[in-house]
C-alpha cells in the first residue's frame, strides 16, 4: 500500500513559509521522520527489543531500594542520550548481572541517537566475531571484510553481551581493534556486558578484611588490559544495581 502524502508538503519534503509578507521553502517535519524510520529499520534491532524505548523501561516500584538504584541509573542513561554527541564520554558502557535491564536500556539510548539522525548498527558480540571469523581466508589472514568495517566505520555501535565469549589471542587482538579505532576517532560505543571490573564499583578483591570478593569473570580477563582500558576512556560506565531479574518482572507486568 502506497504510504499517505504528507499533508504539509505534498510529498515534496519542501514546505512553504509566509514570513513578514516574504514567502521561501523550508524543510518538512517529514523528512526528518523518514529518515528517522528508515535508520531504525537499518539497525538491525532484534525483534525482542524492536519497541525498547525509556517510555516502557520498567521499575520495580514495589522495592523502594531497588526502585531507587535502578531510577538513577534509567536517568544516567537517559542523560546521556539526550546530550548526545558527546566528545569527552561519546560511549556508555552497561555493567551488571543477566536480567538488570541492561539491553532494554542500551536498546533504548541506541534508538534515541537513531532519532537524532545517527546512523547505528547493533551487533550482538558473539555473532560479530562469528560473521568476521566465518569469513576467514586463512591463507590472506582477511576475515569478514564487511562485518569488520562497520564495527569499525559506522556512526554509533551498540555491542550486546561484551565478552561473552572464550579468550584467544585472535579475540583479544580483534576487540582491541576495533574498541581502539573508535576510542581514537571519537566514533560512539554502546556496550552492555555480564562481567565484572573493581572501578565499576564490583568487588574483585578482598576490601579491608571484610572477605568479600566477587569471583566471576572480569572483563579485563575476556576481552584484554588494552581493550578494556580504552573502554573506560571513552565510556560514560554504569554499574547495574542488583535487582529481580528484569524479564520475570516484565512478563509478571
């Protein structure tokens, strides 16, 4: 089915202004709406978070200390889309156990750029290194060319599930890659991850004798000393709170 006309311009994306008894074309609302639609539908967003947005991100109203933590953190995100570019902290790296919400808010700051006009693709980690690897020629040392140039060249990349994946060197030298090209170009990183780093705010380390350390996977551990401290350079890092895990809180809703 044919899509309406634009009942402002007719189609044309031009519309006309009368402006102190002078008349000129100015662009219609429309174009920027196209062009809006059309980037989100390039972005590749799974369908389990195709509708992710802040209007639907879910707290946990019945825990007063929960509702609290995971409220700072809804702002801290939404904070940074709406100031979106930048140049200082142009990434956001979300860290936190499975179920904290961590893809519904990436998702939802991820579309927030889209709407500004910034083109985006989301990558899910494993499948990323999968797509470069699966294309591997092992007698040039050419992987997955194309896979490999839009991790590095396109405007804003949401990586899903950062580390999720076993230690190789050849991991750890793609990573670094593609992390140190956009940290040193200024181009925008959004990345969620389940593992763990003490200046996140985790424990991976005896504190003051009180004996708690926090055992899981660090990131440093999965993706590299090199990768990981670019990170921190060019992301604004938030750690998740502990909470009911996110997806039976939804579905209970």
């Amino acid at each position: 089915m044919t899509p309406p006309l634009c009942p402002d311009c007719g189609g044309t994306g031009w519309k006309i202004v009368e402006r102190e008894e002078l008349s000129g074309a100015v662009r219609c609302h429309c174009v920027s709406t196209e062009r809006a639609t059309r980037l989100v539908g390039e972005s590749a967003i799974p369908p389990l978070y195709a509708n992710a947005s802040f209007e639907n991100f879910l707290l946990p109203r019945d825990n007063p200390i929960a509702y609290r933590e995971l409220t700072e953190v809804f702002l801290q995100v939404r904070g940074y889309a709406r100031e979106f570019p930048n140049t200082k902290r142009p990434g956001l790296l979300l860290m936190g156990s499975p179920g904290t919400g961590k893809t519904h808010l990436a998702v939802a700051a991820f579309r927030a750029l889209l709407g500004k006009g910034f083109e985006g693709l989301f990558f899910d980690y494993q499948n990323l290194l999968d797509r470069i690897r699966s294309g591997y020629d092992k007698e040039s040392n050419l992987g997955d060319k194309e896979a490999y140039r839009v991790a590095l060249e396109r405007e804003v990349l949401l990586l899903d599930d950062l580390g999720a994946h076993r230690v190789t060197d050849w991991v750890e030298d793609t990573v670094t890659s593609i992390i140190t090209h956009r940290c040193n170009n200024s181009k925008p990183l959004i990345a969620t991850t389940n593992l763990i780093d003490a200046d996140a705010g985790f424990a991976t380390y005896e504190k003051s004798g009180t004996g708690l350390v926090d055992h899981r996977t660090t990131l440093t551990e999965r993706i590299g000393a090199r990768a990981r401290s670019r990170l921190f350079e060019m992301c604004l890092v938030i750690k998740m709170p502990l909470i009911e895990d996110y997806r039976i809180r939804k579905q209970r809703s």
